[in-house]
C-alpha cells in the first residue's frame, strides 16, 4: 500500500498518574488528579468524583487482534498495563512510524473529563496549567512530529486568553474549550476576546467529545463505582447533540461575522452528523419564524457559507460517502487516528484512510489526509 503523507488531527496522552501530583500549584496539592486502587485495577479520583481508569490506553490495537476481549472485559484496568507510547512520547514516535502517522496531534485523556469533574473554576485553570506544562514537555522530544492542544478554562476568559498566550509560547499550536458549557454560551459577546485573541494567534478552536462544563449548581458529587462501569451508552452515542448546539451558537449569534479568520472544529463527534445539520441551517435562517427573529448576515451571506469558511470537523472511520460532496466540503474535514485509544484505527490506520477516502481524487485525498489540517495548524 502506498502511503501517503498523514496528518492525525486527533491524538492523545494517557496521563501518568503523577502528572498532577508533581506538578499543580502547591496549595492545590491535596486536592488534585490521583490515582486510586479500586479492585479491578486502579482509577482517577479529584475533589472525591471518581473519573475514568487506564483502558483508554491499555487496549490499544485490541479491536483488531482481540475484539472479543475488548467487547467484554471491565472498563477497569491498570497503568502498568498502558501502552508505553500513550505517555513516553518516544515510544509514540516508533507507534506513528508503524501506523504511518507523519503528526500526531494530542489531546489528553482524563483531562477531558476534568471540564465535569471539578467544579472550583480556579482550581480547573490549575488542573490545566499543569496538563499543558506536560503536553508542551512531551513535545520536546520531536516538535516537527509531536504537537500539542492546549487545554483552556472559559469560566474566566482573561485567564484562558493569558493561558493560551503562554501556550501558544511553549510551542502549543491549538487551543480546546468545553464542547458545551452551561455557565456561558458561546453567543456570549463577553468571549469576544478570546476568539480575537484566538483568531490573531491563528490557533485553532476546538470542541473535543466529553469535554461538557456543567453550570455551577449542577451535581459534582462523588458517582458510585457501578455507575462508572455500568453507566448508559446513550451519552457517547449521541454526543453530536452538544456540538450542534455550540456550532449554532457561533454561526447564528455572528462569530464568525464578526471573526472572520477564526477555526472552530468538532472533534471525534464523527461526521455524518453533518449531513442532516448543514442541511438544516439555511432553511431555517430563511423559511423560519425563528431564524427571522435573530440576528441578520450582512452581504447576503447564509449560516453554510459560514459553516464552509469557518468549521472544520475532523474524522476517522465515517464514510465520506457520495452524500456529503456539496454539504461539507473537502477543506472542511481533518482526519485523526485517535491513538492509543481503544476505539483508535492503530495499526491499521493506513488502510482506514485508504477506504473512507476511496470516492476521492487524489487532490482531495491529500487535502483530508495532510493539507487541511497542515494549512489550519501551520505547519510546513
């Protein structure tokens, strides 16, 4: 199989359990991400709201060389049993050269759930400063190849907006905020100074499954272990819902309007879900009463154009099938291997971006596949 030149536009680090305790501001010590034994093997714990465990590192590859294992074991596991190339960022280079991967775009993993799970905004901003000390510092070990999402708090946004200067600093070439957040919608005009400051750095906004921010009063209390390891499917099936709304909320309220350089991009939602979305907007921007009552685009332009210029949503093993071509376009979408993850197209990544990019010429292939998310990202 011939490669071709690969960009993965969603990767991840499975975190050490010592990333916070070594690194988080002093008085927030006794209070930050730990790792807990639980009898199954070991689990994260902050402010006593238990948080996910070690799988999401330690069944890397299993869906192809073990499915029945991975279809039925506990969601429990232990950090010994991780992929070194989930956290050693040299052992992810040896994974990327086996899975054809020329960038690798990381996020974290247990950072994402920290958007639900701690509820002091100070203590968040805290919790975050020292992910994003990590992440820049595994990058270190190749920054052609190895890059790095920032992760901010938009409770406070002068924070997020020093945050993300001080990243962007370390060498971090995106920044992610809640999918969702109840505290403040992103109609707000009060962000409109981290998407200037986002949109003169030139860095990308992403809205990363399972990274919702619950209002103030919601219920951060301590779930029950049989919750964590029995819980529903519906949440992850249908995690589209929050990123449809946080779109609507920067299209219709004149973000990008007002912003027009700004990125701001789905990640690991999938893609077919746009089908039905992009389709929706114009008619009800046009025929309904609704969409009459908001706000007004000048120069004629309709909610897809801005869909088209601004939004960009990355996938990995959806079909790009015939019925997409005219509702999103090929610049719109970025690929990601979502390595070391359970669910991750790791080692076969290749053959997967062979067959979703099968009804595509080869200029479009290479957009997908490298140009798109290099051109977004800045990278030669």
């Amino acid at each position: 199989m011939n490669r071709r030149k690969t960009f993965s536009a969603d990767g991840h680090i499975v975190e050490p359990p010592d990333l916070w305790t070594s690194r988080i501001d002093a008085k927030y010590k006794d209070r930050c991400p730990r790792v807990i034994n639980v009898p199954e093997g070991q689990m994260w714990v902050v402010d006593d709201v238990l948080g996910s465990s070690f799988i999401q590192g330690s069944k890397t590859g299993q869906r192809f060389d073990q499915p029945e294992r991975s279809s039925v074991e506990s969601y429990i596991d232990a950090f010994e049993n991780v992929r070194p190339g989930a956290y050693i960022p040299e052992e992810a280079l040896k994974d990327m050269d086996i899975d054809g991967i020329d960038v690798h775009l990381v996020y974290p993993t247990t950072g994402l759930q920290l958007m639900s799970m701690v509820k002091d905004s100070d203590f968040l901003s805290a919790c975050f400063r020292a992910y994003n000390d990590f992440a820049a510092d595994y990058c270190k070990a190749n920054p052609e190849r190895l890059k790095a999402v920032a992760f901010l708090n938009v409770d406070d946004i002068d924070e997020a907006v020093t945050e993300m200067e001080r990243c962007a600093k370390m060498g971090m070439i995106g920044a992610a905020i809640p999918v969702f957040t109840e505290r403040r919608r992103y109609f707000d005009p009060a962000y409109d100074k981290l998407w200037a400051a986002a949109q003169d750095m030139r860095f990308p906004i992403s809205l990363h499954i399972a990274t919702n921010r619950p209002g103030p009063n919601a219920d951060f209390k301590k779930k029950k272990l049989d919750h964590v390891t029995r819980g529903t499917r519906d949440p992850i099936i249908n995690a589209d819902y929050w990123v449809r709304m946080s779109f609507c909320d920067f299209i219709f309220s004149g973000v990008f309007e007002r912003f027009p350089s700004l990125r701001v991009g789905s990640v690991e939602h999938g893609m077919h879900w746009t089908v039905f979305f992009v389709s929706r907007l114009d008619y009800h921007y046009n025929q309904s009463a609704f969409g009459w009552m908001g706000h007004r685009f000048k120069e004629n332009m309709l909610p897809t154009d801005y869909f088209h210029r601004n939004i960009w949503v990355a996938t990995q093993e959806d079909g790009l099938e015939a019925e997409m071509r005219g509702v999103i376009q090929v610049e719109n979408i970025l690929w990601g291997n979502d390595y070391p993850h359970t669910e991750s197209s790791f080692p076969k990544s290749q053959e997967f971006l062979a067959k979703i990019l099968e009804p595509y010429n080869e200029d479009e292939k290479n957009k997908i596949a490298w140009e798109n998310a290099s051109k977004m990202y800045s990278i030669n």
